[in-house]
C-alpha cells in the first residue's frame, strides 16, 4: 500500500495535463498581471482588518516588528514556491508540487488543506469588507437591518448579506475569463494603493509619541474566554506564551502572517501565465517585497495616530483618522478599503477553484469539475459550486473565527513546499529550472523552521479545527481519491495532435 500512497506523477506528464482541449486552461497572464495579482490580494485585510486585532490583543505597536518576522518566513517560502512555479507551471501551487516531489497522499493532504485555506480566507475577507462598506453607510447615516449585517461583538443571530453578494459577484467575474479579472484586479489595486500612501502620508503627520509608549507592552488582561495558549508549547516547554511582550510579537506574527498568503495564489495561477518560466519568480518575490515595505509603513503610522488599546477590530484605520478627528479621511479609507478587498476575495477565490480544478484532472475529485467552460476556458464547475458554499460561509461565520485556521493551513502548505523543493532537486536534478532557491537546502529548512514555529504559537483551538479536517481529508482520500485517481487507473493524457 506504501508504493501506492507515495506515488509520484512526473512532471512531464502534468504539464502534458494542462494541453488536453478539454482540460486545459487559456494562457493570458503576464508578469505584471502576476505582480498587481499579488498586490492586489496581499495588500488587504492585513492592512485593513488584522492591524488592530493584533495591535490591541497581543503586540501593541509592535505590530509592525511582527509583520517584519511574517514577511521574513513569507520570504524563505517564497523563493521556494518561486522555484517550483517556475519548474511545474500547472494550476494547483502547492498540491501540485507535492504530487511531483512527495507522492499522492501528501499532495492530496496538502490539496485538502488549500481548499479549506482558500476558502475561509475568501470568507475571511468577506466579513471584513462588508464591516467597511457598513461603516461607509453608517456615516452616510444608513444602518443595516437587525440581523443582516456583521455579526463581529454581536449575540444576535444574523446574516451577513453583504459578505454573500461580494462572493457571488466575484464568482460571476471568475467564470467570464482570466483576463476580465485581471483587468478588474489592475483598476482595483490602483485604488486600494493609492488609499494605502495616503495613509501613510497624512497619518504620519497626525503621529503622537505618547502613543508608542509602550512600544512592546509587557502583559495586559485577556478577554474572557479568549485563549492564546499553544499546546505545543505547553507540551515542550511547560509554559504558555504570554499575549503580550516579546512572545506577543511572535503570536502577532503568526496571525498577521494570514495577509502574506498572496504569493501563494500568484502560483496557482502558473498554468494560465505565458511566460511562466520568467514571469513567475518575478511575480512572486516582487509582490513579496512591496507588500511587506507598505504593511510596516502603515502599521508604525496607525499605532501612532491612536494609542493600541482604543483601537476598532473592525476597521482599524478608518476608526483612527475619525479619533483624530478627520473624518473625511476615515470615509475615504473606508471606500478605498472596501473597494480594495475585494480583489483579495477574488484571488482567494481564484486560487480555491484552481487547485479543487487540478485534484479533480487528477481524479482525487470527481472529473466532471475539470471541464473547462467551452467559450470562457474556465473551470466554471468548481467555481460556481464553491462560490455559493462561500457565500453561505461568510455569511454565518464571525471573522474572529475563521482567521486562525486560515493561517495554519498556509503554514503547513508552505512546510511541504520548501520539502518538497529538497526532494525534487535530489530525484530529479535534470529538470530545467529558470529559477533556482539559492543555498539548498539551507532556504528550504529555514523556511520550514519558521512556519513551524508561527504554528506552534496559534491557538489551541486552532490546532483541535485543523486536525479535524485532516482527518475528513484523509477518510476522504481513502474512501474515493485513492481508487479515482489517474495514476491508480493507470491513465495517461492524450498527446495533442501535433505531438503525435
């Protein structure tokens, strides 16, 4: 059964997937279409939504050290992932990669993962673009119905309708072409970094020392019910992290750490990218590193603006321009916000129905998903379908509890990558690689060292919620992957007519 479970699929033979008529998707990206897709769904809730939850509840003003420690393990891992785009350019990023180097029970407990790490993130987003676009009404002097707005702080039992029409919209644009959502993406991140420099601009002017004092706040008393102990550390160490001090930076980390998964949804799209070979690694490292410069610069200036302790969960930045008194500024944020997550929604979504499109060409789903739309060259099926389960999700689920398990799941994707990248340069070396990770494996193991340990400094809770779902995941896979599969059946595609 091991030679089963462990099977490989060549390389060759995935890129040979992505030339069937049937299965195969359109070819319409460039390198800056992959870096404003990158822009465009980094630069969001981290900004915008995650800023004051970890600012108030674990770092203080240190939450700007902590997205400093996140863009450093973002960066090991993306030199890793940019090496593989670059070496398998086929849709599902890191499922993909694991199938060529790992074997088909970890490429399918890695696929498993990213569907559910896609979609909490779309909900994720969601949530929080709907709290903007409320806040925007709210000063406009319009309220939501009782029971159709954000639930965030609240006992009474609702719908979020505007979290589930974002969803569906953007689900809508996903089945009509790459390229409309790209243009799409290109106007919108327009928006969202104009919004982004003008904070850092006009805040700065509105810094007050005092309110960086503390920079790095010793302790300060937990919500009841809430619980930021790990296990893990417990279990090696015998103590919890503190919520606050330097410990705090790390747990920050490892939640803020949600708004880098950007580059990873860059690279489920290499099969739909013309260049991928030059275009990817570009892509990948280049929205990297501009997304971590704007994420420091605006966290140093809002913690600034507002003492940590009174700052808003819901929309941080806004709600601090209103407390100094600006709220023209906390309006405009507010629009630039809400118009700028919605590009983080549709890319999350993007990635999800790409990988749940290249586990069904597999066969560890079921084929009729990865049928392209004959006109649009979409895989129509799984977006529509996964569209509406998000929908519904965003619209019963608070944010608070969605963003952790979020986080661990990108974690755990990118372990098995940076792994992954070890064994593919052992078994097959005479692979051509337009990108090569420099100081293999050296990158590759520092890379799995830090995403390891943001894990370990996740809640309990979080963990108890992942292994669940691995454990679906696995009777899932036994039940039906396992028997389906391509390889199992011993299926190979079919050459294009000018192969033969």
């Amino acid at each position: 059964m091991s030679s089963t479970l462990f099977r490989t699929k060549k390389v060759e033979q995935s890129i040979l997937d992505t030339e069937e008529p049937e299965h195969a998707l359109k070819k319409s990206l460039s390198a800056l279409d992959l870096t404003v897709f990158g822009v465009g769904v980094i630069i969001g809730t981290g900004i915008f939504v995650l800023t004051g939850t970890v600012a108030k509840n674990n770092a203080g003003p240190a939450v700007a050290l902590a997205f400093v420690a996140a863009g450093v393990a973002c960066a090991l891992a993306a030199l890793c992932y940019a090496e593989f785009a670059s070496t398998v350019p086929v849709a599902g990023s890191a499922y993909t990669f694991s199938y060529a180097s790992l074997g088909e029970l970890p490429a399918w407990i890695i696929g498993w993962d990213l569907v559910l790490e896609f979609a909490l993130g779309t909900a994720v987003v969601a949530v929080g673009w709907s709290g903007y676009i409320q806040s925007l009404m709210e000063n406009a002097g319009w309220t939501m119905p009782a029971g159709l707005g954000s639930r965030e702080g609240s006992d009474v039992f609702g719908f979020d309708i505007l979290a589930a029409v974002l969803v569906l919209v953007l689900t809508g644009i996903l089945v009509l072409g790459m390229k409309l959502s790209a243009r799409v993406t290109s106007i919108v991140v327009a928006i969202k970094v104009t919004v982004v420099l003008v904070v850092i601009i006009a805040g700065a002017f509105l810094i007050k020392g005092a309110n960086y004092d503390p920079f790095v706040p010793k302790s300060k008393p937990v919500e009841a019910g809430a619980s930021l102990d790990s296990p893990l550390i417990q279990l090696m160490f015998g103590w919890a992290p503190s919520n606050f001090g330097v410990m705090g930076i790390f747990t920050a980390a490892s939640v803020v750490f949600f708004a880098f998964i950007g580059f990873d949804v860059v690279a489920t799209a290499a099969e739909e990218t013309r260049n991928p070979q030059r275009d990817m690694p570009r892509g990948i490292i280049g929205s990297l590193i501009i997304c971590t410069t704007l994420y420091v610069l605006v966290s140093i200036v809002v913690t600034g603006m507002q003492h940590y302790s009174r700052l808003s969960i819901d929309a941080p930045l806004a709600d601090a321009f209103k407390a100094t008194g600006h709220p023209w500024f906390a309006g405009f944020i507010s629009f630039g916000a809400a118009v700028g997550l919605t590009t983080v929604c549709m890319i999350l979504l993007l990635g999800q129905t790409r990988v749940f499109f290249a586990m069904s060409r597999d066969g560890l789903l079921p084929r009729f998903f990865s049928r392209v739309h004959p006109r649009f060259k979409t895989p129509h099926r799984p977006t529509i379908l996964l569209g509406v389960i998000i929908a519904i999700l965003a619209g019963f689920t608070p944010l608070t509890e969605l963003a952790a398990l979020v986080n661990i799941g990108t974690l755990f994707a990118f372990v098995v990558v940076a792994i992954g990248v070890i064994i593919l340069r052992r078994t097959r070396p005479d692979l051509p690689r337009a990108f090569r990770t420099p100081w293999v494996p050296v990158i590759p193991i520092l890379s799995v060292c830090a995403s390891l340990w943001l894990m370990i400094n996740l809640p309990a809770e979080t963990w108890v919620r992942f292994g669940i779902w691995m454990a679906a995941g696995f009777v899932l896979y036994f039940v039906y992957g396992r028997t389906h599969s391509r390889l199992a059946k011993g299926e190979e595609p079919a050459a294009p007519a000018g192969r033969r």
